[in-house]
C-alpha cells in the first residue's frame, strides 16, 4: 500500500476555465441541500422517506437538464448522457441512511457534493461524457451500487473512464489526535483529521494521482492524502471495501473512493447525532470544488486522446 499527500506533489500550471469552474460551487447550496437531505431515509425501515429522497434528488437533477432514470429493484437514480459516445466520467453517492438516523454526514454530504458538480456542468460541452449516480441500499449491503455496476454497466458495456465514489464527505477536525488509522491496516497518516481520504486500487492509479495533483493545483492549502492498495490487496482488508467503489472494483472497472475516513474521525458515525450543524461546510466545499476540476480535467484528457486517435 502506497500513501501519497498532495501537499509533496509539484503543481501544474493552473488554467483559467478550471479555476472559473470553482467559483460555481457555492457553500450556500451544499448546506441548504445537506438540511434537506438530513432525514432518517433507511430502505427497509423509512420506505416513504426513502422513495421521496430519490424523488427529490431526481427532481433537482432534471431541473438542471438531466435527463434522469429510476434503475433497477433499488431505485437507483441514475442520470447518463442519452448517446454514450466515449468513457463515461461517473459520480456516485448512496443517499440512504441507516435506519432511524439523519445521515447528514453518512451520507447527505456526498449527495450534496454530487449535486453541486451536477449543476456546475449543467448545460456546458462536456455534459455528453459524465454521469450521476445516486445508490440506494448501500447500508444494506451495496445492493444498489452492485446492482447498477451488474446490470447498467456490464450488461450494456459501458466503459467507465473512473467512477467517483462519494462517502462522507463533510466532517472534519483541526483538533490534534482526532484522527485514527482502521485497525490492522499497515499506514501512517497526519493525526489531524482535516484532509481528505481518496482511495485507489490498481485499476484507479492514474485518476488517484490526478485527483491528488489537482488538489496541489488549484486548491494548494486543502489537504488531500491518497491510499493506493496494489497487488489486489483490497481482497484482504475488508475496511477498504465497505462503500460503493467495492462493486466496480470486483469488475475491475477504474473507480476511487472520496472519503473523510467516517467513524476514524467522526465519532457521530451510525448515530442520531449526525446532524448537518456537525458538518464543516467550507471542507465540503472544498471537496466538490476539486471534484468538479478533477472530472474537467478527465473529460479534456479522454476527448484529446480520442482526438489523437482519429
């Protein structure tokens, strides 16, 4: 396993319409949809609030020009380009939560951080090579995201360029030793818990170091660490797979998982005490600012190569 921080990466040389694209992100709509999000929505004990979830974020992402589907058994809400003509840049969130808890961090956050780049890439040029996913039953086994990786992108044969995988996105601490490392699991890291977590497998090498080298870019005092498991070792720490990249990752399809390390930092993990008052908004902020850049700069790559090619 290989730790890498974005902090010891040379930047490169920031271009204009990136650094424009931050600005679209907007801390107002991340807490306002965090609030709305911020209920019990459990699949099997909130059914109702559940089902309305997935109706109100598929509402929010056809307001902006997506065109969106409920896929599969689960209620997936899914929003892919109607002509899928090159690798699909992907962004995924579960939006269900654990019975009879909030979920503002777990995982109404992610969710949010999705919906900002959604509306951020409204109506612009590269809408055509990125999708949105939101997974429903991740709680309950990664029903969803196993069931839409299965059924959606095997059986059609998309290919996938990298999947953004969303899971607790908005906590963080500046407090010393309020940071912890999963037991068992052979690496150091800061003891601060105020940097962002993006794990990579074999498959997701190079958009891990993209993500990471973007970070140094254009966000250079947001801190971000990359966990790169090689040689297929994810097979043997089962704390590495317990979100939904686990699925594209056993089809051996490139996905990376954004993280802030949940219960290693936030002790309101699985609890009714995860609030949307508990979440700093300004990391989040942070978080789907780089994530929008990031999946830019993918879309700008995959279409030159295609370019090159022809």
């Amino acid at each position: 396993m290989i730790v890498s921080q974005s902090w010891d990466l040379p930047a490169r040389k920031a271009k204009a319409e990136y650094r424009e694209l931050l600005h679209k992100i907007e801390e107002k709509d991340l807490r306002e949809w965090v609030r709305s999000l911020s209920v019990p929505r459990n699949f099997t004990a909130q059914p109702q609030a559940n089902h309305a979830t997935a109706k109100w974020i598929a509402t929010q992402l056809k307001s902006w020009g997506y065109d969106v589907t409920f896929q599969g058994r689960y209620y997936n809400v899914v929003a892919l380009p109607p002509v899928i003509g090159s690798p699909l840049v992907l962004t995924g969130a579960h939006f269900d939560s654990v019975a009879n808890t909030p979920g503002a961090d777990d995982n109404a956050s992610a969710v949010a951080a999705m919906l900002g780049v959604a509306k951020a890439f409204a109506g612009q040029r590269i809408a055509d090579q990125i999708g949105f996913v939101s997974f429903n039953c991740e709680e309950d086994g990664l029903l969803g995201s196993t069931d839409f990786v299965d059924n959606v992108l095997v059986r059609a044969q998309i290919s996938v360029a990298c999947a953004h995988i969303l899971e607790m996105v908005g906590y963080a601490s500046s407090l010393a030793n309020s940071q912890a490392v999963p037991p068992g699991l052979p690496i150091r890291v800061r003891t601060t818990g105020d940097f962002l977590g993006v794990l990579g497998n074999r498959d997701s090498e190079h958009p891990l170091q993209e993500i990471l080298t973007t970070a140094r870019t254009y966000l250079p005092e947001f801190p971000a660490i990359g966990l790169r498991v090689t040689l297929g070792m994810e097979q043997y720490f089962p704390v590495l797979q317990r979100s939904d990249h686990a699925p594209f990752w056993r089809r051996r399809l490139p996905a990376v998982m954004w993280t802030d390390t949940s219960e290693f930092r936030n002790n309101n993990y699985h609890s009714p005490n995860d609030l949307p008052e508990t979440l700093d908004y300004k990391f989040l902020c942070n978080i789907t600012r780089l994530l929008a850049v990031t999946i830019a700069r993918q879309c700008d790559e995959i279409r030159h190569e295609k370019i090159r090619r022809n």
